[in-house]
C-alpha cells in the first residue's frame, strides 16, 4: 500500500474514532429520540441544582 | 441536574428542559422580560442561611461591614434576605460587597477565606457546619418568618397544551412533600437515596440538612399565595432586579396548586424502588 493510501486510511480512521467518541459521549440521544416523539408521549424533563 | 440557575434559565427557554426548580426571583424576571413560563408550586420553605467563619471576626451581621458575601445569583431570594438583615441592622448596600457563585462552590470558598460569608439553600450550610468551619450566623426564617426559596416553573406550552402531565408532577411533588413531613425516619430514608441517586452528595449531609433541626427545610404550604410573591417582586423591585410592578396572576398558575389539594403521602418501602 502506497504512503498517501496508508495516510488517507489513517485520516480517515481517526475521524470516524472521534465521530463515533463524540456520538457516544456528548450527544443525549434520549433527549434527541424524545424530541422526536409525538408531543403527547414526550417525557417531560424537569431541572435542579442539587440545592433547597 | 445542572450546577448553577444561569444554565437552568437558558436549558428553559430552549425547551431543553420544559420545567424547573429554580429561585422565585428568577422565575418572576424571566416572565416579566417575557419568557413564557409560569410559576405552578413551591419546591419548599425556610431551607436558606447566611454562614460565616466558625471562628471568624463576625459575630452579628453589623460585622459585615465591609466584608464579601456570596449570593447564588442576583435574583435570588437569599440575596433578597441579605437585603433585609441590612434594613434591619440600618446598613446601606454599599456597605458589603456580593459575589455571585454557584451554589456547590461557596463552601469552599468560605474555607480558603476567599469570601467572609455566604447566603445559601441547603445542604450548603450544613456542608460547612459539618466541615467544622461554618457557623450559621442566622437562618432566613430570622428575618422572613414565610420565606421561600425555589419554586416549580413550568413552560406555558406544557401548561397549555398537556395539563395533565403538570398536574401529575405537582401531585407528586405534594405527596413528597407530606410523606417528608411525617417525621424523621422519611427524612432520613430521603437524605440516603436522593444523595446517592440525585444529588450525588454524602447522604450524611442531605440527612444533617433535613433533620438538623426537623423543620430546618419544610414541605408543606407549597401552594403559591399572593403576599408571599408580592413581597418578593416589591422587594425585588427596591433592589433594582425588577423594573415593573408585574401582576401575580401574570406569572403565576395556581390551578394546579388547587388540584393536588387532598393528596396523601407516597407509600414508600425503605429500599423499594417504587412507591405508591
């Protein structure tokens, strides 16, 4: 395998490791499949602070 | 559960979040500049301090003079109570200095002396009672004999268009509220498994801020009453947070108040993971 094909493979590689990292750690996909219900079956989220 | 009121206004109005606990003067400003919100209960009453230095200089709030208090956000009730043990020390604003902090930060701070004082919700007293380094200098039921603090604010898109879940969380957060105020074992089986799957704090404190005393934190009298919020907006209103007289109807819908009247306590097993 050429250098480019190892570099382009390698690139690539790297990109769909953080894509797939940052698809797993920063997206809330129940929140995004929440949204996506009809309006009447959406749970309804509710935020504190841990404090009275 | 979010760190700070700033991100719980703005995840608000996004509609990230379609209810929130969150201080009643934040709650009264965000309508007033027009956000579509209301307020529909109370969270609870009393449950906020002002707390210095256990072996500090300050022994009354006269003391204060000068020194640095930190408040969770300029629109917060427990800045509203620093403005009233002013009044009532004859002290002029000017006279202390406020920071705002986020609440888990201010513990520490009072520690490392980077503030002289803070004025807070639980369990923040408690942590620094417990930590051996805080005193309460006085309770905000001390000064506001009907203090309250957060309060339940629900999108109006939510109230108008799916009432019946609204009303199933304020009928839920009533009958917590009356189990809790049952006694201490409730409190203490709360303190264990809010700390361990809510708060992510040591339930030893949740249990000290609940139990220390019984009525350090009350959970009954949570329909929202006209002079209570009439107060808080003319208070709010002389300390420049507010810049109109807004009307209680406005922001307030008390008709859930009124359909969780006549709840009884949960049902609730030590352990279980339901109750009834």
């Amino acid at each position: 395998m050429s250098d480019s094909k190892k570099i382009t493979l390698g690139v690539f590689a790297w990109m769909v490791l953080v894509t797939g990292l940052h698809l797993g750690l920063n997206m809330n996909w129940s929140v995004m499949l929440n949204d996506r219900l009809p309006a009447a079956m959406r749970r309804l989220y509710v935020a504190y602070i841990p404090v009275t | 559960m979010f760190q700070g009121f700033p991100e719980i206004k703005e995840a608000l109005i996004s509609n990230k979040m379609q209810a929130a606990f969150m201080v009643a003067p934040m709650a009264i400003a965000l309508r007033a500049q027009g956000v579509p919100v209301k307020i529909v209960y109370l969270g609870h009453r009393y449950g906020s301090a002002v707390v210095v230095r256990k072996d500090g200089p300050i022994k009354t709030f006269a003391d204060m003079r000068g020194r640095t208090i930190a408040i969770p956000s300029r629109f917060s009730d427990e800045r509203l109570i620093v403005f009233r043990a002013l009044k009532a020390f004859n002290m002029k604003p000017s006279d202390i200095k406020m920071v705002e902090m986020a609440p888990p930060d201010v513990a520490g701070a009072l520690a490392a002396k980077a503030i002289d004082a803070f004025s807070m919700g639980e369990p923040y007293p408690s942590q620094a009672e417990m930590g051996g380094f805080g005193r309460v200098l006085f309770h905000a039921r001390e000064y506001w004999p009907d203090y309250m603090s957060c309060v339940l604010v629900v999108r109006q898109d939510m109230i108008d268009d799916r009432r019946e879940a609204v009303q199933t969380l304020v009928d839920g957060i009533a009958r917590s509220g009356i189990w809790l105020d049952e006694g201490r074992p409730h409190r203490e089986q709360a303190a264990d498994f809010v700390g361990r799957f809510y708060f992510r704090q040591n339930p030893a404190l949740l249990r000290w801020a609940l139990t220390n005393p019984l009525d350090r934190v009350v959970y009954s009298q949570l329909t929202p009453r006209k002079p209570d919020f009439d107060l808080v907006r003319d208070l709010m209103i002389e300390t420049g947070v507010l810049n109109r007289k807004i009307e209680f109807e406005e922001y307030i819908d008390a008709t859930f108040a009124e359909g969780a009247k006549g709840m009884t306590a949960w049902k609730y097993e030590a352990g279980s993971s339901r109750a009834q």
